[in-house]
C-alpha cells in the first residue's frame, strides 16, 4: 500500500484555494461559504472512490469505509477543516486529509480490514465566530457544547441563522452522540503548531497528552486622575502595576514550571482608556498551560501572591477571577504504544511529546481511547498563512497512521 504525497499536497492546495478572499488572505470560517465549498470539495473526494460520506445532526461529516466484520467497532480518524482567519492550509486538514488518503490506499490495494474505518470531518473546532470551539467533537462524545440559538456570532448573526448553512439544528445536536463500544479508538494525525520537531528535525511526534488550560480575569484597580496636574509620587496606576506583574509572568512560569509550561497575557483593556487619564483601572486575562493540574495550581498561587505583593507596595487592590478549565488529558496507553510501535518499524526519528494546543482529541480521549500524531511545523508557525509542513513529513505522518490503523485493525476490541 502507497501514501501518494503529491495526490495529498494537491488537494491541501485544493482546499486552500477555496477559502481565496478579495484582500488576498484565505479563510475557511466554520459556517462560511468557503467553509461549506471546502466540506463539499472534501466529500466528493470520497465520492470518487465509491464511498458516500454522511453529515451527522451535529454537521460533522463521517465517511465509512466498511471492513470485513460489521459487527466491530469502527476505527476513527480524522480532524477539522474549519480555519481561523487568514488560516494556513495546514491546521485540521491534514489530518482530514490523511484519513482519506489511507482509505484511498486501502481501496487501491483491495485491502479490507476487519474494523470499519470512519473518517470524521468534526464541526466548527475552532470556535472563532462564537467565541467557543471544538462542537463537533463534543457532539460526538455527548456532552453539552454550550451552544444556544441565540448566540451571537462576531458578525451580529444568531447561532440558529448560521448554522443552516450546514443543515443543522441545535435540538437535534445530542443524536450525534457515538456509543462507547461503537469507536475501537480514534486517532488524530495533526501539524505540531510548536517548533520541537522541527528544531529537533524529527518527522513525527507521538503525543503524549494533551495540556490543560486555565483562564483568568484579572482586575487591578487603582485611582484615576488627571494626567497633567497628578504628581508620578501621587499616582496610583493601575496599567504600571498591572504591567510589572505580567513582566514577571515568564520567571513565574521558570521557578514553579517545567519544559512545556506556557503562561500568556493576551488581552488588556485599561479604564478610562484616555491620553490624559492616569489609568484607574487594567483589566486583563492570564492563561496557563501545562499536562499537570498540580503545576497549573501551584503558578496561580505564586500569580495571586505576586500581584498582591504589586497591589500592596502600589497602594492599590486587586481580583483574579478562574474564567475557565480544562484539566489536562492524556492520550489512551494502547493507542500510544501502537503508533510508537509503528514509527520504530517504519524506521523515523521521533520524540514523545505533548500538545500545548487544544484539538477534538481533547474532547475524544475522554470517552474514546485515542491518540495522536504530529507532523512538524516549519519555525513552529501555525494559525498563519506563513504555516508550513513538508510534503516528505506529511507523507511519512500518513505512512504511520495507516500502518497504526492496520495494527490497531488486529486488536480484539475486548484487549484495548
């Protein structure tokens, strides 16, 4: 059975050049036209090749290819074709991509396995337009996404509206939930999004889990004033004090974390917010991320206790508020184990690592067992036009699930 890498790249360019906006950038928005041109581009890829793919009530597509027993639990694969904006043309569709090419090895060689294999398309992974991502998965796996027709996407448009691009209705969302003993497992081929492989020039990356993430709404309140007549000994500003907590966010992150921490601010807004105002008030969120809740826990107790030290020595006070968490989730063992024991008989360097950004896996691995598979990411650049995976990479990343498929396709369901 062959991967063909250049079938593969063309269709990635395919699928890109569908997203082609009039500004030059490419976009594949969940919901968006370019995104229902992708979904269709997609299927007819099946079409070709004799299987009709179906869209589920939560608008993930799922192509079927059946083995030779119907009674086994299907072998899952698969990720999201949805993009940020000005995405690149590598995120998500890989993995799409590397699910239908395996089938299409497959049909070529007149191979049948014994497990049905299930290429998923989920739905809406990246959660730009609404604020939340990764329903499809969600879906999948029964749990409430959060969703309401009453939402309010970036664009003024309800939920309900948006979603009939895909055929869906939200109160029908709960019957695309897959039972247990329906999935043997789920894997996910995705780009690394980080620069370890790349750096490290190893073609793949066994993952080892999947980081937790925890979000908080900071506050730090000073005293507005007017800019001109408040002496720098009398101010209380709150952008200066909010400042030299976050400058300390990296050596928080050295003292009490460990390789792959990761602690951002990304978002501030400052109160009044005016040229000639002392700053009364920074509001701002600070993210940590880690694959230990212990190690997330401990950098927010020396968060907490370092703002306060700032807020007391600047005469000034303080909230930090948990927004969100997501607690961390490691891959499933056996599905591990069988794509590293796949990568070492195909002979490729690699290294076990973990995911710093969320993906459906996430959601996947806590009721299926999943694992999955990095391909590198050229300077680690993802969410980018500028993203970059080789076709070499991609096609070994592909060589290693097929062969991972074929060796899960020989496990009894009852030993996994």
């Amino acid at each position: 059975m062959e991967i063909n890498a250049e079938r593969v790249f063309a269709r990635l360019n395919e699928l890109y050049e569908c997203g082609a906006q009039e500004d030059g950038t490419h976009s594949r928005i969940a919901y968006s036209k370019e995104d229902v041109a992708g979904r269709e581009i997609f299927m007819n890829y099946f079409r070709s090749i004799g299987v009709q793919p179906r869209v589920d009530e939560a608008g993930n597509i799922i192509a079927r290819l059946e083995g030779t027993d119907p009674s086994l639990p299907a072998i899952m694969v698969g990720s999201h074709l949805d993009t940020v904006p000005d995405g690149g043309k590598f995120d998500g569709v890989v993995g799409c991509m590397a699910g239908l090419e395996v089938c299409e090895a497959l049909v070529a060689a007149g191979h049948k396995t014994k497990h049905p294999i299930e290429v998923i398309v989920f739905t809406d992974e990246e959660g730009f337009r609404f604020g939340s991502g990764l329903l499809g998965s969600s879906a999948i796996c029964g749990f409430d996404a959060g969703a309401s027709e009453s939402d309010i996407d970036m664009y003024g448009m309800q939920r309900a509206d948006v979603i009939k691009s895909y055929g869906m209705n939200l109160k029908d969302l709960p019957k695309a939930a897959k039972a247990k003993d329906s999935v043997h497992c789920f894997i996910e081929l995705h780009v690394e999004q980080g620069a370890y492989l790349d750096r490290n020039k190893l073609p793949i990356g066994v993952v080892s889990s999947i980081a937790g993430v925890n979000r908080y709404e900071v506050v730090v309140n000073g005293e507005a004033n007017h800019a001109g007549s408040t002496r720098m000994a009398d101010r209380k500003d709150a952008l200066v004090t909010a400042s030299r907590f976050i400058a300390k966010v990296p050596q928080l992150v050295a003292e009490h974390g460990e390789d792959f921490t990761v602690a951002t601010v990304g978002t501030m807004k400052v109160v009044p917010n005016s040229v000639n105002v002392v700053p009364g008030q920074c509001i701002f969120h600070l993210e940590i991320r880690d694959q230990s809740q212990e190690i997330m826990l401990k950098i927010e107790e020396a968060a907490k206790a370092c703002l306060m030290q700032e807020c007391e020595s600047a005469g000034e006070s303080f909230t930090f508020r948990k927004i969100s968490e997501h607690k961390p989730e490691p891959m499933n063992k056996w599905v591990k184990d069988t794509i590293e024991e796949s990568v070492k008989e195909l002979g490729y360097p690699y290294a076990v690592i973990p995911s710093g950004a969320f993906h459906d896996s996430l959601i996947m691995a806590q009721v299926f067992p999943t694992g999955m598979i990095f391909v590198p990411s050229i300077n680690g650049i993802s969410h980018s036009r500028y993203e970059l995976t080789e076709k070499e990479d991609i096609k070994k990343g592909c060589e290693v699930l097929l062969k991972t498929i074929l060796k899960a396709d020989s496990m009894n369901h009852s030993c996994c």
